[in-house]
C-alpha cells in the first residue's frame, strides 16, 4: 500500500493528487494509494481519501504502507524515517499557492542529497522514483545523528520566523484595500474638515457654502487616492478614466446629499455642535463610500 499524507497545511496540494492519479490511470501505480488529504479537498475513484485521521490511525496507515509519497514538510517527512518508510517528498511551491514560502525545496533537496528520502519536482520525476524506491536504500536514520537534527532545527525555527512573517505579509494583502482605504478614508476627511474650519472660521462663509467647498476639495483629494493606491485602477483609457470620474462624482454627489441631509438633521434638528455633527455625518460618508467605489465606480472586469 502506498500511503500519501498532505500534512495539515492550510493549502491545498492538489497538483501531486493530479499526479499519482494520472500514473495510476497510465497503470504505473498499481498499489492501493490512501491518502491524508487534509485542507486539499479532491474527489478519486482512484484513491481512498481522507480528510484527517487520528494518531493512532495516522500510525496503523504508516505501518501498514510499503511507501511514504509525502508534502516536504518536516514532521511528515521525519514521522516516514522514523517508522523506517521508503520515502519520497515532493516540496509544496509558492508560485502555485500551495506554500507562503519555498524552504520545502532545500529540505527535499538537503535530504535526498543526504541519502534519506528521494524526491521529485514534477510528474516524470516522481514517475521515476517510483521506479528506483524499490531498489533505494535510504540511508538509516537515527534520531541521534547530530548533522541531520541541527539542519531540522534550524529549518523548524527559520519555519516558524518565515511562518509569521508570511501570515503578517499573507494578512496584508487579504486586508490591503481595506486598510488603504481606511487610511485614505481618514486623510480625506481630515482634507474634508480643515477645509470646512478654514471656510466656517478664517473665512467665513457660512456651514453650508463651506461645507460644500470642503466637499469638492476633498472628493478631488480622494478621487486620485482611491484610484491609484487603494483599487489599483491604472488603467490610461480616456473612456474608462471619464466613466471612472463620472461615476466617483455622481455617487460622491449622492454622498454629499447624505452628508448634507445628516448635517441638517444633527445641527437644525437636533442642536448638534456643527463640529459634532461633521464627524459624525463623515463616518456614514466613509463607509457608504467604499461600497459604492468598490461595487460600482472602480469595480474589476473580470
């Protein structure tokens, strides 16, 4: 039985799936094939495929397997030498999502190169160390060979380091436009309320004229800001840069109907302070405004 375990990274490995099923449907794998699946979600009538197993079933599978085809991972790497499998690791790479990083091509290439495992970066490869496994010796591991150990440790702890830079790194880029947008968000109001004090109190031109003024300076501010650093629209098409302008004030202009209509509200109605109210009235703006400019104004062809 060949046992395949994806460890329990939160990416799928669905390429090396695709692999051992295409050389069983070629008959270059014949052995039944079991597979620790984890996060990656794949349908085979080739192989059996389970999701997560228990230790002890995790054990009864490493035992009863004649060969270990496994992610480059540390601990499923060890746990195959540890039980005295053939074993042959195939990295996860970043370039196709299935890793934040690629330190699992120098611990496949570091350990095969040691004698311990085979292993193999594309089909045909893997193809071949099918062929040579039976005739491998790997090289016996001990768990006191000091190299081998100091070169894991290193790995696990340079691991880890990588591991919570690239989630910090990952978590930007999931959450960049909104953090932008947040940031510009903020500039644009503080545009948005210096211009509003410079108009109501240096030159005074009364809330609403000024709050109008303040509008058309801020709405310039953010136009520029939103479409170049927070929806990425780079785009130097004169119909989509008029499409895209048109759009951004005619919905800044249902904005500043809103803005206006809570300003109202709050200050004639109410009997806000007029600096209150503009706060106030500005967090509904900010949020109404990434939906619109998300959904709408800068939204991405697909």
């Amino acid at each position: 039985m060949i046992f395949v375990t994806l460890g329990t990274q939160d990416k799928s490995f669905h390429r090396l799936l695709d692999w051992i099923d295409k050389l069983i449907d070629e008959k270059k794998i014949k052995d039944k094939v079991v597979v620790q699946a984890g996060f990656t979600k794949y349908s085979s009538k080739n192989m059996d495929i389970l999701d997560y197993v228990s230790m002890d079933e995790f054990d009864c599978l490493m035992n009863e397997c004649s060969i270990l085809i496994t992610h480059g991972g540390v601990g499923s790497i060890m746990a195959g030498l540890t039980h005295q499998k053939k074993v042959i690791a195939i990295p996860r790479l970043e370039k196709f999502l299935e890793h934040t990083n690629d330190h699992q091509v120098q611990i496949v290439t570091r350990l095969k190169e040691e004698g311990y495992i085979l292993g193999a970066n594309s089909i045909e490869e893997l193809d071949s160390s099918l062929k040579e496994i039976f005739k491998f010796i790997p090289k016996k591991y001990e768990s006191n060979t000091k190299n081998l150990i100091e070169f894991l440790e290193n790995y696990i702890d340079e691991d880890k380091m990588l591991s919570k830079k690239d989630r910090i790194k990952e978590l930007y880029h999931q959450y960049r436009e909104v953090l932008m947008y947040l940031l510009f968000g903020v500039l644009t109001t503080i545009v948005n309320i210096i211009s509003y004090y410079l108009f109501t109190r240096v030159i005074p031109l009364g809330e609403y004229v000024s709050n109008i003024i303040a509008w058309v300076i801020s709405v310039s501010f953010a136009f520029v800001t939103n479409k170049l650093f927070v929806f990425d629209s780079k785009s130097k098409n004169k119909k989509i840069l008029v499409k895209e302008l048109v759009s951004f004030i005619g919905f800044r202009l249902l904005s500043l109907g809103i803005d206006m209509g809570s300003m109202f509200v709050m200050i004639s109605l109410l009997r806000f302070n007029d600096m209150i109210a503009k706060i106030l009235a500005n967090g509904i703006v900010i949020v109404l405004n990434y939906i619109f400019s998300k959904l709408f104004i800068f939204k991405k062809e697909v």
